[in-house]
C-alpha cells in the first residue's frame, strides 16, 4: 500500500533526475541545432525565442521512466500508463525530428498523427473496458453517480483522448505554461487515486508530477529549453490515460480547464473566420490573446496555474 510518504519520495526522485538530466541533454540538444522555430504570425515577443532548444520532452519521459521503474511498483496499470505516455511522446518525437531534425516544417502530416493517436486511444479503451471494475462505466462528478456508456464508450473515450491531447499541445505556448498547469492537474489526480486506493496511478502521478516540478527550471521564463511536441503530447496521453482508468474522463474539462480553454479558443477564431471572416480573440490559443492584451507572458502563465489551482479544488468537492 502507498502513503503520502511514498507519493513525497517518488515525487523528490522525480525531481531530482530532471534536474540533473537537464545540465546533460539541454547542451547536446544546442549541438543537434535542434532549436525551435517561431512563427512569424505570432507576437513578436516571442521572436528572441527563436533557436532555443525544442524536444525537452524526452527530459520529462526519462525522469519518469527511471523514477517508476525503480520504484518496485510496476504492475499492469502502471505499465499501461507508461506505455501510453511513451506512446504519445514517440509521435510527437518523430514529428519533432522531422521539423526540427530533417528540417521540413510541416513535420508529420495531420492525418498520421490523427492514425496513430486513434490507434493508442482504442487500445486504452479496450483495456479499461475489460480490465476496469467500472466496465464501460464513468463516474459523474457532482451527481455520485456512474453512467454506463455500453457500446458508445469506445468512440467516447477516443475523442476524450484526442481532445486532450491536443488540447495540451496547444496549451504549450508559454514558457512553463503547459508544464507548470500540468504539474497541478497531476498532483490532483495523485491525491484522488491515493483516496480511492489506485496506488499505483497515485505513484504514476506524483512521479510525473515531479518530472514537470524538475522540468520547470529549465523551462520557466526565460526558459532554457522547449518541451516541444514531445513532451506535450506525452503529458496529454498521461492525462487522458489517468482519468480514463480512474473513471473519471469527465472530469478532465473541471481540472483541465485552461486546456479545454486553448482549444475551444482555437476552434471558435477558426470557426468564426471561416463563416465571417472575422476574429474573436486577437489570437489564439487563448493565451496569445492575452499577449496581445497587454499581458506580460509570466502574468499570463501566473493566472492561468491559479485558476487550475481553483479549478481542481472545485473538482476535488465535485468528488467529495
């Protein structure tokens, strides 16, 4: 059984490996020129950002990789999140090493990326389908009740994953944005598996939640290193992986709020334009918006972890 004092201790392992993985890999990924590039659509304070090194993903990946495997916890759930996570960040890898790498900017193409995402979520949702005390059950904050999805649980738990995601990745914009509110999300989801006895998903989620701790050094303003698509999408595969074997894939739009926030803003400036040829925001995802605003980039980051820090304790009480 693990306690509060084994989450402290994975999480402090975790960190300390990022920290110390950093010093190595940030210099070999200057010598690769594995830099990112900034679009010239962007706010132009973002331009001085340009060559600094992308693919931090692998920092987190490897922080977590070492900290679960030695922890002497490994069992089918832990090993399906790992899975999962890995899974997730190797498609981002290769699309980040053909934009960054091979230099050819479009990296992979939407529809591989779509296949390869759809084929993880499928295999996710068999497997809890199967192996879940649940079954195609979800729990329902708010109500303490479950819903049994029966035949429409699969497609459900496809586009939850999908969105999730990809919401994710378009929360990584900031310097320590994305990591910083996953880091929260990760330590909510941690303390709710510890209640509910999920031990192993509680160990998974202080480990990772350790590894966006470490990462943030490297990565807050003015960061050293990008996590790039790499590290997102691993933390969105983790994301999604957790609350869809918990049960709880409903609670993902309470917690994840500021994900759900990026990528509704961008399918709304989207939407909008293509029917009006007008903008709702002055740019998304919705943090450029606040740029654009007049938002210094920390005071965006800064608002966007404390309203995640609120949002997660309105979804602790939707469980409570």
């Amino acid at each position: 059984m693990s306690n509060y004092k084994d989450i402290i201790r994975v999480i402090v392992i975790s960190f300390t490996i990022t920290l110390l993985l950093g010093p190595i890999l940030i210099p070999i990924l200057r010598r690769l020129k594995v830099g990112q590039s900034i679009r010239e659509e962007g706010p132009k304070t973002h331009y001085k950002k340009s060559g600094t090194p992308t693919m931090g993903g692998i920092i987190i990946v490897g922080a977590l990789l070492i900290t679960t495997i030695s922890s002497g916890m490994l069992n089918r759930d832990m090993i399906v999140l790992l899975l999962f996570t890995v899974g997730f960040g190797l498609i981002g890898f290769i699309d980040d090493f053909i934009k960054v790498v091979l230099k050819r900017s479009l990296g992979l193409r939407a529809y591989q990326k779509l296949i390869g995402q759809v084929i993880l979520a499928i295999i996710l949702a068999l497997y809890t389908s199967k192996y879940s005390a649940y079954g195609t059950e979800i729990i329902v904050p708010f109500l303490n009740t479950t819903f049994d999805l029966g035949r429409l649980y699969i497609p459900f738990i496809v586009v939850v994953v999908l969105g999730t995601v990809n919401a994710v990745n378009f929360t990584d914009g900031l310097d320590g944005l994305a990591s910083g509110v996953t880091l929260i999300v990760l330590s909510f989801f941690s303390l709710v598996s510890l209640d509910a006895g999920m031990n192993s998903i509680a160990i998974f989620s202080a480990a990772l939640s350790g590894a966006c701790l470490g990462f943030l050094r490297h990565n807050s303003y003015p960061a050293k290193v990008f996590m790039g698509d790499t590290g997102s999408m691993a933390l969105g595969g983790a994301v999604s992986a957790i609350a869809v074997l918990l049960n709880l894939p409903l609670i993902i739009p309470i917690v994840g709020g500021i994900y759900f926030a990026e990528i509704v803003s961008v399918m709304i400036q989207v939407t909008s334009y293509k029917l009006t040829r007008r903008r709702v925001f002055l740019m998304t995802p919705i943090h450029h918006h606040f740029e654009q605003k007049g938002w210094k980039e920390t005071k965006v980051v800064l608002v966007f972890w404390t309203v995640t820090v609120v949002l997660c304790l309105i979804g602790i009480y939707s469980l409570s």
